[in-house]
C-alpha cells in the first residue's frame, strides 16, 4: 500500500490542487479506475497491467 499511496502523490495529487472534495473524489476515482488499474504497468505483476493480470488468472 505504501508504494501505491507514494505513486499516487506523485502522479496525481502533487500535480495539482482541487476546489472542492468533489472535485478530488472524481479524479481520484478516474485515476485509480481508469489509469492505475487499466493502463499503467506494474513490476510486481510482471510488467502488466492489473486488469490484465486478473483476466490471465481467471
């Protein structure tokens, strides 16, 4: 968890400030569900994505 947290300020939330918690909430969201999971590589799967990962264990 430690390393995803890191990741995450570095990505997202030390790149830019929000109005409101609204505002955070959604781009949380779309970066955890649309970048993180989707479409960024992990070096502890493999150098696949999680999605991918879950589709090749099922």
């Amino acid at each position: 968890m430690e390393s995803f947290f890191h990741t995450l300020k570095v990505e997202l939330v030390h790149q830019r400030r929000w109005a409101t918690r609204d505002e955070a909430r959604r781009d949380l969201f779309a970066y955890i569900e649309g970048y993180y999971n989707r479409q960024r590589i992990h070096s502890a799967l493999g150098y696949i994505t999680p999605e991918q990962a879950e589709r090749n264990a099922s």
